[in-house]
C-alpha cells in the first residue's frame, strides 16, 4: 500500500478525524501541539487572529478525538498531543509528500 492509502485507510478505520483532516486550521492546531506541550495562553496567542472560544471548540473536537490530553499544570491546562494524533499527523505528511 502506498502513503496515500495507508492514510486514506487510516481515516477510513477513525471516521471521527475526517473532518479534522479536512480542515487546514484544525491540522494547524494539532500540528502546534504535537510539536511540544502548549499551555492555553500559548495557543491563544499562536492563534490571535481567531476568537478564543472558537479555539476552545476546536480543542474540545481535538479532545473528543482523543487526538489530544489536557492536564492541569500550576494555574494553566497544558495540551498534548496523543499516539494517535502523531500517527495521524505522520501518516498525513506522508501521503502529500507522496502525491507531491
């Protein structure tokens, strides 16, 4: 199977992460935070250009996906990024490096 069709099956076998996929802004989101934890202040000012609320939905789906945890840290929730969602992201950069 080429990395276009392991993707393609990927997603097939977890339907709840083909809208993810469809969205440019939510791979944006999970990319920022599977590079390293994020806490909520970094994400918002990462994402300044959009309203915090819709970045709090967009982390709840990421969430509901259990494409990403929450802890609490100090006084902050810190975010990151699960197995799934590397392999998710792995698989994704794979098939469009493939397709060119």
């Amino acid at each position: 199977m080429n990395p276009k069709e392991e993707f393609i099956r990927f997603v097939q076998d977890n339907p709840s992460y083909y809208y993810i996929v469809q969205s440019g802004l939510f791979l944006e989101l999970l990319n920022f935070i599977c590079s390293a934890a994020k806490n909520t202040t970094d994400i918002y000012s990462h994402f300044a250009g959009i309203e915090n609320s819709d970045v709090e939905e967009m982390l709840q789906v990421l969430l509901a996906a259990k494409l990403i945890s929450r802890a609490r840290g100090s006084d902050r929730e810190i975010y990151y990024c699960t197995d799934a969602a590397r392999t998710l992201i792995e698989k994704y950069n794979a098939a469009k490096k493939f397709m060119g």
